[in-house]
C-alpha cells in the first residue's frame, strides 16, 4: 500500500495549546477523512530522515496490529521518541505554550494541506528540522561513542526507532 506523507518545519508561538490542536483537527477533517495531522516538537527530533523512518515504522506498527497507541498521528510521537510510553513520548515531543519550534507529519492528506496549516502556524520554516545534536543528546541521554558508531545523530534516532519494535 502507498502512503503520502508530508513533512514540515514551523516556528511559532503556541498561546493556547487545545485552541491550536482544535484548529490543525478541523483542517484534518476538511482535508480528508483518512487525514492525519501530527504536530511534534521539532527540538527533539532528529532530521527528516528521522521522522519519515518514525512515520514508516508507525504504519506499519498499524497494519500488523503492534501499534502502541490508538491512534496514527499518536504512533509516530511514540516512534519518533523511540518510547513505549505515550507520556514519555508526549513528555519529549508534545507541543507546549510558548516559541515552539514544529514538525507537522501529514499522512493521507491533500497536496496543499501544509498550506492550510500555515495559516494558523505560520511560514514554513523546514531549517527546524535539521537535527541539533547537543540538544538531541541531552533530550535522549546519547553518547558521543554512539554517534560514532552509527555514523551521526540522526542515525542514532532512526536506530533507535527501529530498536522499538524488538523490545517486549
């Protein structure tokens, strides 16, 4: 099966957190009804490479009934963070109040939804998804000899993500 998945960045002040998800559902559900939107902070996110492979994994976790959460747009937090526990995962990548740097995962949704979303997020601003490995290794607990070993940051988060789907 194919999917279509749109990744974007965004910088923006979040002044009230449930106003904010009111208005990305309504764009979800005006888009299409298999429309998933997912708002993550971008901070704790390890490149696009990392949030396509996050987004894969939570598919695919939905289609071989091993999903974590109940819901697709909550699958990726938790892949992405590379948790099992959705209040971890909401605890590392949840949107808060305040300057927010955003990554909106859309998955199934039309060809110009990143456009509407703007309008309530602001400009696209995709530089917010390029991993910050000091903050990255302190969100994640990451070691410079893990680094190395797999050759960069955002190779460590896509390790692992994918370590996720091997732990009971």
């Amino acid at each position: 099966m194919e999917y279509n998945i749109q990744i974007a960045g965004f910088s923006t002040h979040v002044y009230d957190v449930m106003e904010l998800m009111s208005g990305v559902n309504k764009i979800s559900k005006n888009a299409d009804k298999n429309c998933t939107i997912q708002l993550l902070n971008a901070d704790g996110i390890g490149g696009k490479e990392h949030i396509l492979h996050a987004t894969l994994h939570a598919i695919k976790a939905f289609e071989r009934n091993e999903n974590i959460a109940n819901d697709i747009g909550l699958e990726i937090c938790v892949r992405a963070s590379a948790q099992r526990q959705i209040s971890k995962a909401l605890d590392i990548l949840g949107i808060k109040e305040g300057e927010m740097n955003i990554c909106v995962v859309a998955v199934d949704c039309s060809e110009n939804i990143m456009n509407y979303l703007e309008k309530i997020l602001g400009n696209k601003i995709n530089e917010v998804l390029k991993p910050d490995e000091i903050g990255l290794k302190k969100i994640y607990e990451v070691s410079d000899e893990e680094i190395e070993s797999v050759a960069g940051i955002s190779n460590v988060m896509i390790e692992r993500t994918t370590l996720l789907i091997f732990e009971i």
